[in-house]
C-alpha cells in the first residue's frame, strides 16, 4: 500500500516526519533512482526508496495500545511481591508489549504499552519534552496551593517542575508534565500542602484516554501513532 514518503522514513527509524520533508527539500530521497518530491508516495514492498543511496529499511511491524490502568495495579511485567500488574491486563494482546514508563499503584489512567524501543525512549527521556496531561482531586488550600505549584518545586534535592497548573473546580486540578520524575505530580502536591485522593493520567502527547472502560485497552489508531513519532 502507497504511503506518504515522510511516514515511510518515520516508520523505518530513519528519522522524524518532519525532518524527512527537509530530507526531501535537499533532494536526499530517491523512489526508484529518481529525486522525490514533497507529496510523493510510495509502496514499500514495490517501490526502492533510498536516502543518500542507502535503501530505507523495511518497516518493523510493531504494536501500540493504550490501557486504563485501575488503582491497585503496578507498574511492571512482573513483581516479586505477588502485586497485580499492568501487564496482565494486556495478556490478551497477541504482541509481547511492556509499558512506556510508570504510573504509580495508587494512579490510574492512560498507561501506554509497545515493543517499540525507539518510542519508548522518545516518550519517556525528558529532552523530548512529551507532555502528560494528570485530572487531580485533593483536599487542602487550594488558593495557598497553586502559586506554589506554578513555580519550581525542590524536593528531596530534586527541582519539580510543572508545565501548566489549572484549576478547574472546588477541588481538581489539571497538571501538565514533561519531565516524569518518580511520583512527581503527588510530590509536588505534598509540597504545595495538598492531599492526593484521586490522579488520573489523560493524555499523553496528543493520545487522550477518552472514554476508554476502566481496566480495558484498544490499539492506537495511525493517526495517534505518528503523533508520537513525530
């Protein structure tokens, strides 16, 4: 199936899709020896598509989804102290999959799953700046709370940062993340005197958990796929 060049690129690791257009601009893309165009598609299992005369890899076939991780669950794909886990949630996926990075026993929410290493690395290093989105209930002084929440926050010699704090009711919170230290958004709560009762993970970059049933999981669709690679 004919795709565009800039998600052939992406899918094979070469580079982003963003980087591919500039790829292609600087005429380093060729479709059967001759010079791609922006716009241009091709069909990897017909068509050689080359970059700098190197052959483009054939793409792996890898899975995504996304879970609704309950409370009660840890993080791992397997635990020595006999807690439930999030992987066996998605033992019904035929790929073998392991979580994108954490999201603590007493959270719930949006917890992606692949076996893609690239991504995983892309979504959980804080240099790529991959935005989590966390719904927050909690009990406390919420006005003395969120001037002390929209700065940086120091605990246990680590520096806290969210990237947006919003109050969206008598006792909720939207926080938005990129750095994903252990535990941060309760830390960071704790530290503005806040009380935790509830945290709820989303999104993540432009995947949204939606109305996706508790404890249940669905594939990505292509388009959220390629908003993660990009």
């Amino acid at each position: 199936m004919e795709e565009r060049l800039q998600k052939l690129l992406s899918a094979a690791g070469v580079c982003s899709r963003r980087r591919a257009e500039e790829y292609i601009q600087e005429g380093r893309v060729t479709i059967n020896g001759k010079t791609a165009q922006l716009g241009d598609r091709a069909d990897p299992t017909r068509d050689r598509v080359e970059v700098d005369g190197t052959a483009l890899p054939a793409p792996a076939d890898y899975t995504y989804l996304i879970l609704n991780k309950p409370r009660g669950y840890v993080t791992t794909m397997s635990d020595e102290k006999g807690r439930r886990t999030a992987a066996e949630l998605v033992t019904d996926c035929p790929a073998r999959v392991w979580p994108v990075g954490r999201l603590d026993m007493d959270s719930e929410g949006l917890l992606l799953f692949t076996d893609d290493g690239a991504l995983t690395h892309r979504l959980t290093h804080p240099s790529h700046k991959v935005e989590k989105e966390y719904r927050v209930w909690v009990r406390g002084d919420m006005d003395r709370a969120l001037p002390i929440l929209s700065a940086p926050v120091v605990d246990g010699g680590e520096t806290l940062i969210a990237d947006r704090v919003e109050r969206t009711g008598k006792n909720t919170l939207i926080v938005v993340i990129h750095q994903g230290k252990n535990r941060q958004v309760r830390r960071m709560c704790a530290a503005a005197g806040l009380k935790v009762e509830r945290l709820q993970r989303v999104r993540e970059g432009e995947v949204r958990l939606g109305r996706l049933k508790i404890g249940t999981w669905r594939p990505l669709t292509s388009e959220e796929i390629c908003t993660l690679q990009d």
